[in-house]
C-alpha cells in the first residue's frame, strides 16, 4: 500500500501511569507523525503505525492492561506481599489475574 504526506494511519505509543486511550492510539499522517517527533514523541515510546483502526485499538489496550498490571502488582505487592492481582476490561471481563506469591517465584 502506497501512503502519501497526508493519507491517514494509526499510531500506538507506549503509555504512561496516566495515560488513557486517547493518549496512546491516535489517527495522523506522515506529516502529522512529524510533528508530533518534533514535539516530543521520541522512539523510546515504541510508536507502531497500523492501517487498521481495529488492530490499533487491539494493540493500544493490550499496552494499557500490560502497564496497568505492572503497576497493581508494584502496589499490591508493597501493601501486601500474599495480595491477589485481579484487572478487569471496559466490559467488566477478567484480563489479568495473579497471586504474588506465584509471580516471586
């Protein structure tokens, strides 16, 4: 597929403790892909470009449930070492589940 300076496409970036979707998967072009390096997008946030919106999103979650995990288990396991790690989707589904005491070992 041929992409031109103003054809879109889509950009998953690594997140951020602070980051929602918006921040992370978004729709530019190679001359807003420019811009955004100029304005501070470096590759140490591991930009991936996909031309399709489904895959993009499929990606972009799958980096926030990843950071959001690591993130419960550094908690959890500072206020309690025997703590079970449970993170749940929009869709109130079970994504990622852990006792710390296995995740030590």
């Amino acid at each position: 597929m041929r992409y031109g300076p103003d054809d879109k496409f889509w950009v998953v970036v690594d997140p951020t403790p602070e980051s929602e979707m918006g921040d992370v998967l978004f729709e530019t072009s190679l001359r807003g892909l420019e811009l955004q390096f100029k304005g501070g997008l470096t590759m140490a946030q591991n930009p991936t470009i996909f031309t399709d919106h489904q895959e993009a999103k499929y990606e972009a979650y799958g980096r926030l449930t990843a950071m959001r995990a690591a993130q419960a288990v550094l908690r959890a396991g500072r206020e309690n070492p025997e703590a079970r790690i449970e993170i749940y989707g929009a869709d109130g589904k079970l994504v990622f589940e852990a006792n710390l005491e296995d995740v030590r070992r």
